[in-house]
C-alpha cells in the first residue's frame, strides 16, 4: 500500500472513531444536554444548564426565582404567596452563578419581580472558574458568553469517563432505573416530595443516631472578595431593574457548623452586613442540632424550606430560635 494512501486509510478510520465516540457521548449524555427535555435521568444532570434553559427560553412562564445550592431544594417555590416563584437550586450553586443567570434572564425578556437568594459556607469557597470545567456545574454558554458549539464540544467531543462508563451500563441493562428531577414540573415534584415525606414511616430513634449524620460535609477555599463584589452586582442589578430580593444564609447542620472555618464564615456574615439586610439561619439552634430535620449533614427537609418562609414573610410559628435578621450595618 502506498504511503499516501495509507495516510489517508488511516485519517479517515480516526475522523470515523471520533464521530462514533460523538454519536456514543449524546446517546449517553450524562448530563441530560442533548436531549434537555427528558423527566427522567440516569444521574444527577447539569440543572444549572437545564433551568436556565428553561427559563430563558420560557420567558413568560415565572416572574419570581429561589437561587441558592440544593439546600433551597427544600423550599417549596408555591408555598410563597407573592409572585410566581421557580425553585433554581442545583448542586453547589454559588453567588456569581446567580448574577450571570439573573443577568441572562433579564436579556431574555423575563420579568423578574422577586428573589430569594440562600447563602452558605460553600458560596464562598468554591471557586467559579473550577465549577467551569464539572459536567455537573458548568453554567449555560450564553451566561459566560461562550458559543453553544462549545458547551457541545466540552459535554460530547471527549473520551467516556466513568460516569459515561456507569450511565451506558444503566441504560443498556436497566432502563428503567430513573432519577426524577424538579427542572420542568416543579410543582407535581413538590406535591409528591411533600406527600412523600409525610408518608415517611422512620423509626425516630434509629434515624437521628445513623452514621450519616456524624460526617461533616467538608469545603475548602477563600473566595469571600470574590463573592461579595458578586452579592454587590446582584444588589445594583436588582436595584437598576426594581427587584425584590432577600437574602439569607442556610441552616448548617451543627456537625457541619463544627467543621466550618468560623473565623471566615464570621467574616462573611460582617461582610455581607455592610452590604444588605438579611436573615441568619445558620448558628446552633434547635433545628441544626437535631438530625430529625436532615436527610443528612449537608441538606435539611421540607419542614425547615418552610420555617424559613415563615421567617423571612413573617407568617406561621418558626422555632422562636430560628433565625436572626440581621440589619445592613454601616460600621
């Protein structure tokens, strides 16, 4: 054979292997980017991605929005009586995530009347720029100003890592093992977590002392200048376009709280104080001290979602130490 031909063989079996790879990684699509309108997952998708899709191109659909981590999962978005509120929370979400698809939204034609913006100790320490390259976090192109071509080469134009290796197992021999997410009917997923978790039969002595709840959950990493310039630009921006926006910091689970730098998480509440009121839920209180509100040390259930609406709208009987509103301070 000669040499250019062999060339040419050879180039065209790589082009061939690649655009078979490519066509494996869609069908796969661990992270539900392909084919965003699906109910049902093999894993965990990018719901950062998906909602923000959504959203933006569902403009009319909602006019009031939860923003935090998959801690503010528990809070029920129609539990709020002013607004149309959609539940935004995915994994780890951070500050500057939620600026970028505040922003995008408002370039969309949404019409936002309020927020609700939840903060914890990760909101601080993770940095944006490492979230950019996690399937599972990496925000939505035209929020960072990337191409759609782009988000597609990153998700699709690459070898199948381990969870592509698990996910093609899955659907191939067990189809019907799903994951329902919260990304397109939130409020049927409501109604079903609320049902659930009154139905829940727990034995509650067994279940506050199972070793779950003895693991902190651990973050490192100081990003604090970083996130109060993007709580800042959230301010203006909700200021500019006559938004309603309250801020609060998560119950942490009083294991967690242990394991936390407290001299940094003091830091940011004095810091986020200069710069707007808000309420604190996070300190040692009967509900981050007792495991029966926690599915584990990191996510607290449905009835803490709702003591913390109580609190910030002022209705019901939160725990009376439950919370603290804290007022913008000028010192």
């Amino acid at each position: 054979m000669k040499p250019k031909k062999w060339v040419l063989i050879s180039l065209l079996i790589i082009i061939l292997l690649l655009i078979l790879n490519t066509l494996l990684m869609v069908w796969i699509d661990s992270y539900s980017i392909a084919h965003p309108k699906q109910d049902h997952y093999y894993c965990e998708p990018n719901r950062n991605f998906l909602k923000t899709e959504y959203i933006r191109s569902n403009p009319a659909l909602y006019d009031s929005f939860i923003f935090g981590s998959s801690k503010v999962g528990a809070i029920n978005p129609y539990s709020i009586q002013e607004g149309h509120f959609y539940n935004m929370t995915y994994s780890a979400g951070i500050p500057h995530e939620h600026l970028i698809n505040i922003k995008l939204f408002l370039r969309s034609g949404v019409k936002i009347k309020h927020l609700l913006i939840g903060f914890e100790e990760i909101s601080y320490l993770e940095p944006f720029a490492k979230r950019q390259h996690q399937g599972i976090t990496k925000a939505h192109p035209l929020a960072t100003g990337n191409s759609w071509l782009s988000q597609y080469l990153y998700y699709f134009f690459r070898f199948p890592a381990k969870v592509d290796r698990t996910n093609l197992m899955t659907k191939l021999f067990h189809p019907d093992r799903t994951v329902t997410m919260d990304v397109f009917h939130q409020k049927s997923y409501y109604a079903q977590l609320t049902q659930q978790f009154q139905n829940r039969d727990i034995n509650e002595t067994e279940y506050v002392q199972q070793p779950k709840f003895s693991i902190p959950a651990g973050y490192h990493g100081d990003e604090l200048q970083d996130t109060l310039n993007d709580i800042k630009e959230i301010i203006q921006v909700c200021r500019e376009n006559h938004i309603d926006v309250k801020f609060f910091i998560n119950p942490i689970h009083n294991v967690t709280y242990e394991a936390t730098d407290k001299a940094l998480l003091t830091k940011f509440k004095y810091s986020l104080a200069q710069l707007t009121d808000y309420y604190d839920f996070s300190g040692p209180n009967s509900i981050t001290s007792n495991n029966l509100y926690w599915s584990d040390t990191t996510h607290y259930d449905i009835r803490v979602g709702e003591y913390i609406l109580e609190s910030l709208y002022h209705y019901g009987k939160p725990p009376k130490d439950f919370g603290i509103y804290v007022h913008k301070t000028t010192l």
